[in-house]
C-alpha cells in the first residue's frame, strides 16, 4: 500500500476501470468497515447497518450516508475517520512501548504513529484514525481487555488495579485495523510466550513472525555486508518445533503460523533485498530441517498414508500443515544455504515424497505444491517426464490449466525462462484470456529474485509486458507490480531497473495502452 502503484480507496478520478480499484484497495475497503463494527461494538453496528438498508431500500447510497447511519446511531464522528482512509493510499504503522509498575499497579502503554507525514499540506493531512483491540496476557489468560481509539501522532493510556506482571500485551488483537505495529521493547522471551500460548492466533502470528523475520534480517544484513557466517539461534528451531508439533493446535493454524515465504514483511529497508531473502528463507527452513527432520519426515509420511479420497474435513485442517512439511523437506537436499546450518542425518527422496502426494491427493493444492517441489528439483531423472504428463491432464480443464500455468509461473529454477517462454508457446495458453496471462503475471511477482535481479529475468519481463500489455492493460499490471519498490535500489541495480521501466515504456502506445503508460510515467517520476 506505499507502492507508486497504490490507490486510495476513493481516488479522485480515473480513465480506466483499473484505476478506481486494485487488489489493495479492494481488500482494505472491507477492512475499513470492520474497524467501524469495532469501534460501534457488535449490537449497534447492526443496528446502524439495517438503519441504512431499510432508509435506502431499492434506491442507491453514498459512503457519506452509510456512515451518516453510522454516527446517528453511535454518536461517533467519522469525519476525519473517512477523509483519512479514503482518500489516500499508504497506512498507519504504529509502535508502542510498555511498561508495569508493580507499586502503583499500573500498566502503561504508550503509542506512536507514523505513515501519514507525506500527506502534509495537502487535504488529505493528519495522522489516522485507529481503532486498537487489546488485551493483557498471563499464563495464556486474559487479564483485561479493550478498545482504544488513536487519533493522534503519540499517546498513551494507562490501565489501573493490574495486581501481577502481565507476561505481554496483546495488540491490535483479530488485525484490528489495516496497518502494522510494532512493540518497540518486546523481549525474545515475550515474544515466544505470546507464539505460543496467545488466545488471538492473529498475535501468535505476528509474535512468530517477530522472531522469524529477526533472524531473517540478521542473515539478509549480513550477506549484504559480504558476510554468510552467522548464525541461526537456537531459540528459533525450538519455537518453530514446539507449535509444530502442538496436537492441541488447530493443524492449519500451526501452518498458517509457520509458513515462511520469501518476504520480509517487517523491514521495510530490507524488503527489496530479494535474492537475499531467499538465501535467507531457505537458510531457515534448513536449520528447521536439522533440528528436526526425524520427527517431519514421520509426520510427513502419517499424513501422506491418512490421506483418503473425498473432501473429509480433518484433511482440510491437515493440508495446510502437510504443504508446510513439504515446504521443509523440498530444501532439505538442497545445497546448504549457509555454511554455518548444520546438515541433517535424515536423508529423505523429496522427489518420490512429491510425487506419492502429486499421484494420490484429492487436494489441487497438495498437488500443485507437489509439481512445484518435483519442477524445483532439477537433479529428478523423471522431471521432464513428470511435467509432460502434467500438462497433459491438466489442460483438459480450465481451472487445472490455470494450476499449471501458476505453477510454472512462479518456478525459482535456473531454466525459468525457458520454462516460461515454452508455456506460452503451447496451443492451449491464450494471451488474450484474462485468467492465462494475469495468473502468469502474478507468478512472477512471487520470483522476483530471478525476474527483477537477474538481467536473464528483466528481459523476459520486458517481452511479456509488451506481449500482455498491448492484448489486456488490466493483465499486465502485475508485471508492473514487480518494480514497485524501484525506488529503494541504489546504484548499477537501480539504473538496469529504471532502464527496464523505461524499455517497457517506450514498448507501448501511449494512447492505445494509456493506463500503463501514465502507471510507468508515475513510477519513473518517483524512481
């Protein structure tokens, strides 16, 4: 949502239909109305939502007078709660320090906001409106809970008769509001307490995800610095393996927990180091695999022989979890990703493993996760095989094509752009079908280490641009998607993006593709 790219919910006008809306906006949109259920409460803000369809039954509405509805029956004004997040793009990022005092029984929590400041002098000035959903945390119990509204750029609010040390404060609890937050003086003790043992799986995540992406970001600043000796702390593997196998946890929610993609979602001035970030998700998931690869190769293999046919509702929980385990066992033969991730004595065919799940799994996802681990592992005798008889049955139907094409789109290989440019050369991939070339697209989002680092990558991308955006605008802005953070690249790296932004430009009508001529103008401008 800081993208040159982004929209504000609202914008001010627009030329083409894909600058009214986007994939951001059209998520935060709803999230803006859960942070008003928040802030009426359940019972009122039902009361105020058949209000407003009784007044404005068979007729149209505005947004003002749904939040006109809104302020008649709480007494809330949504004013600047509606100037500020609909129109503009961007979000809060809120940061928060605690601190208990055991004499005065009190717990305080202070807060700061930031996020707005490049909206200073215009209309859409001001810090955001944040409903902020809270609770204290001992032993896994709520202590007290509740809801308070930020408004301002720092504040603090004080919570009274608070008779022990809470172990954490839980906070912008069920994702209470649409930006991020961070605990400015959290310890890693806090932190694995509350992945552990928080009732708000939300904040599990997040406290999870504090320390995943802590040891990520050691390993990515060092690599930059020309280092690759450090070290994965212990601490991480346990935490991981302790919600990994915890039965009394929903299996898909220690998947949804655990999953480790190749982002780094919570520093912003390392995000755009992506061929680090692999390094450093794989790095990870080794060190996993090394702490416990006995207990996830016999995981693995239960869940592989209970699979049976039929959508039975323990395998829907279990197949998050079992794409989780084969996430880890697909880089536990390959080369390790530091010297200091210690090698595994569990030796396991991650082939013959995905290729059971590929063959006998009811599940698309099982199985297109399973093409993608035999696809990845390039050393497989039978790959080409494999892949052959694949596109074969999967292009008998659409949504299975559809799955292939996904698939070979989002391939982290040395061969990816052969692969890619083969898969448009077959009869049954249609660049003028939305979902073809728009599921390619968004592929290649997810590989920007090989599509935007690599001068290989860069000059496919440039092809497809050119080939997709002269057929369907809409499809091609995905591929756009990719440089949006061109803006945080320095040097011999910035110049061959800038170059390719603009090679994309000149590739194009400036009448005919008016809308991607006008996004690229924009994005040049902020390069």
């Amino acid at each position: 949502d800081k993208a040159a790219t982004c929209l504000s919910v609202e914008p001010e006008g627009f030329n083409q239909t894909q600058e009214l809306v986007s994939a951001v906006t059209y998520s935060k949109a709803p999230e803006i109305v859960r942070m008003v259920e928040l802030l009426l409460g359940f019972k009122k803000f039902n009361v105020a939502l058949d209000k407003y369809y009784t007044k404005y039954l068979y007729g149209n509405a505005t947004t003002a007078e749904w939040f006109a509805c809104m302020e008649e029956v709480s007494g809330i004004d949504f004013q600047n709660f509606q100037r500020v997040w609909l129109k503009r793009p961007d979000h809060p990022e809120v940061t928060y320090t605690t601190a208990y005092d055991s004499a005065k029984q009190t717990y305080n929590v202070k807060l700061t906001q930031s996020g707005f400041e490049r909206f200073d002098n215009t209309d859409a000035a001001g810090p955001w409106e944040i409903p902020i959903d809270y609770a204290l945390i001992k032993d896994g119990k709520i202590v007290r809970e509740g809801v308070y509204f930020f408004k301002s750029k720092s504040d603090e609010f004080t919570l009274d008769n608070i008779t022990s040390t809470p172990d954490y404060l839980s906070f912008g609890r069920q994702w209470s509001y649409f930006g991020t937050s961070k605990a400015l003086n959290a310890t890693n003790e806090a932190l694995i307490k509350q992945a552990i043992n928080d009732p708000d799986a939300v904040n599990r995540y997040f406290a999870y995800r504090a320390i995943a992406d802590g040891e990520k970001a050691r390993i990515v600043e060092a690599l930059i610095g020309g280092r690759n000796d450090v070290t994965i702390s212990p601490a991480f593997t346990a935490l991981h393996g302790s919600i990994l196998f915890d039965e009394t946890l929903n299996p898909a929610v220690r998947a949804l927990i655990l999953s480790e993609k190749n982002a780094l979602t919570t520093r912003e001035d390392l995000s755009h180091h992506y061929d680090h970030i692999t390094t450093a998700t794989v790095a990870l998931l080794q060190s996993v695999w090394a702490a416990h690869g006995e207990k996830i190769d016999a995981k693995l293999k239960a869940l592989i022989k209970a699979s049976v046919p039929g959508p039975h509702k323990d395998q829907l929980l279990e197949r998050k979890l079992k794409q989780h385990l084969l996430a880890i066992v697909g880089v536990s033969t390959a080369p390790l990703a530091l010297p200091t991730v210690a090698a595994s004595s569990v030796t396991i065919d991650v082939a013959a493993v995905a290729l059971s799940i590929l063959n006998t799994s009811t599940f698309v996802s099982d199985k297109e996760l399973a093409f993608r681990t035999i696809l990845s592992t390039e050393a497989y005798a039978d790959r080409a095989a494999v892949q052959t008889r694949i596109r074969d049955e999967w292009s008998k139907t659409p949504e299975m094509l559809e799955a292939y094409i996904a698939t070979i789109g989002s391939l982290s290989t040395s061969d990816f752009t052969t692969q890619i440019r083969t898969l448009m050369a077959l009869p049954y991939f249609n660049i003028n079908q939305t979902h073809h070339t728009r599921t390619l697209a968004r592929g290649l989002s997810q590989i920007r280490h090989k599509s935007v680092l690599t001068e290989e990558g860069r000059a496919l991308m440039l092809e497809l641009f050119t080939k997709i955006g002269t057929v369907n605008q809409m499809s091609a802005y995905p591929l756009l998607k990719c440089f949006d953070q061109v803006d945080a690249f320095t040097g011999a790296t910035k110049d061959a993006l800038v170059k390719t932004l603009q090679a994309m430009q000149d590739s194009i009508d400036k009448v005919k593709e008016e809308s991607l001529y006008n996004q690229l103008n924009i994005m040049l401008k902020k390069a």
